[in-house]
C-alpha cells in the first residue's frame, strides 16, 4: 500500500530535543521526511516547526502522546484533504476570479465549496465555476442577522477557511472571534494615510513612489490582524491614477493567492500578533 503524505506544524516552548524527538518519531514509524523547516523566536522563546513527511498510517495518537512532554500545540493533516474555502466579496472581481482561475488549473490547491457576497453582482462569474454562490445583503440594521447567516455557511458546507476577497463590510467582533485564525483579509497597503474613497487616486494625488497590498488574518482590530504576505510595486510620475487602481489591482491578488496557498499548505504558524511563515 502507497504511503499518505501529512503535514504536521507544531508550537511549543523554545528547548532542547524538539527536533530530535519529532524526527526520532518518524523514523521510528518508517516514515520519510520530504521537507522540515523550523524557527526559534528567542524573544518569545518560542520554537516553531512544519514537517512534511510520508508515513504508511495516521499518526495524531502518536503526536497526541508526545505532545504533553514539551508543552506542544500541533496539527497533523492529510495532504490528500483539500482545505474547504468560503470566499467572500462584493463588487471588485479581481481577486476572487484570480483564485477561482488558479484553483481551476490547479495552481491552487483548495477546494472553493461557496461564495457568498452582499451583492448579486458576481453570482455570473461563479456559477460559471460552477460554484454556489449565496447572495446576502447587509444594512446596519440586518449585520447581525446576516452574519448569522454566514456562520450558518460555513457550518453547512463545513468550511476550513474563509477568504475576505475584496468584501467591504467590516466584520464585528464576535465573528471575528469565530473565524479567529481561519479568515484571511486582503487590502491596499496604503493604510492608514489614505482612507475611505479612491484611496488609489489619494495616493497619485500625493505623488507615491511605492503601491501595495497586505493580506492577514481577520481580528477584531480592523486591518491589524496578524500579516503574511505583503507585496510592493514601484510607480513613479508617468503613472495615471487609472494605472495605479489596475497595478494595484495585480499586486492584491497576487497577494492574496500566495497567503491562501500558504494557509493552505500549512506554512503559516501565528506567533502572537505576528506570524511565522515557511514559503517553499
């Protein structure tokens, strides 16, 4: 029988011996390690390990006993279970169409089971997808019960992740703290100099030099949460504010793509208000 390939990501106090027992784990299980990276944060004393290996059985119980002498928080994964992805958006298509296309040809390695959006304006393009697409229209006086609504999604199609792909509604702070550490944002960069409307024409007005994108996870402090990917491109005079909405357009979805596939592959571990990322 083939051997399954896992994933396995684990936190824990910064001491000696956590390689050597994880390493001496798999081998004892005749396990093959394929990748390993690990990091020590020496200002959290904090130690931090991905380790992608194939094994010939599920080893959570093995990980699960182990996990208690070094005070460990792990996660163990199949590599063969695509994580289950609700994306969110409103109006601009830009980045969800960019992640529908790369899971499509699969560059993207995640299973999209809905969208949903405040609007009906991009149901056309999902469909197309072949992609449920829930249209759920929010006012000040609705964000309660629509956002109920959104927890009724992802506990119906059982969802790993949400994605906030250009959706411009700022979530509240008790859905905050039920997607905490499995809803990832994407936004300009140009925070918190250019606010509100047009931030792109803002920017060309004041005559920037750099435009940008950061993508991180959703808290309760809007645009704070933890970043994992953030992406920069150079503009200079001869650029017209329509160039600057449309380099920055590529620059969020590229962005983006890259934070949801590194979630995806387990190669993001928060560290407090920061993160840990382990790119290939």
């Amino acid at each position: 029988m083939t051997d399954s390939e896992y994933v396995l990501t684990l936190a824990c106090p910064d001491r000696p011996g956590v390689v050597a027992a994880v390493s001496g784990l798999l081998a004892g299980r005749g396990c093959n390690i394929i990748e390993s990276q690990q990091f020590g944060d020496r200002v959290a004393e904090r130690f931090f390990m991905r380790v992608q290996f194939s094994a010939p059985e599920d080893l959570t119980s093995a990980f699960a006993a182990l996990a208690p002498d070094f005070g460990m928080e792990f996660k163990l994964r199949d590599t063969a279970v695509k994580p289950r992805v609700l994306i969110m958006v409103s109006k601009f298509d830009h980045c969800l169409n960019d992640l529908l296309y790369r899971v499509r040809s699969g560059a993207l390695d995640i299973e999209v089971v809905a969208v949903a959006s405040n609007h009906p304006d991009l149901r056309p393009l999902t469909q197309s997808y072949g992609i449920d697409y829930h249209h759920l229209p929010v006012t000040p006086e609705t964000k309660q019960k629509q956002e109920a609504e959104v927890l009724a999604l992802v506990e119906h199609y059982q969802v790993d992740l949400v994605v906030l792909a250009r959706y411009m509604q700022v979530l509240s702070q008790e859905l905050c703290e039920k997607l905490a550490g499995r809803a990832i944002n994407i936004h300009h960069s140009f925070l918190p100099s250019f606010k509100g409307a047009k931030p792109y024409h803002q920017a060309h007005a004041r005559g920037v030099k750099l435009i940008g994108a950061t993508a991180h996870y959703v808290t309760s402090d809007l645009d704070e949460g933890p970043i994992i990917e953030q992406e920069v491109v150079r503009v200079n005079h001869s650029h017209s504010s329509e160039d600057l909405v449309a380099m920055g357009r590529d620059v969020e979805r590229i962005t983006l793509a890259r934070a949801v596939r590194w979630h995806a592959e387990q190669r993001v571990l928060l560290d407090g208000h920061k993160t840990v990322v382990f790119p290939r």
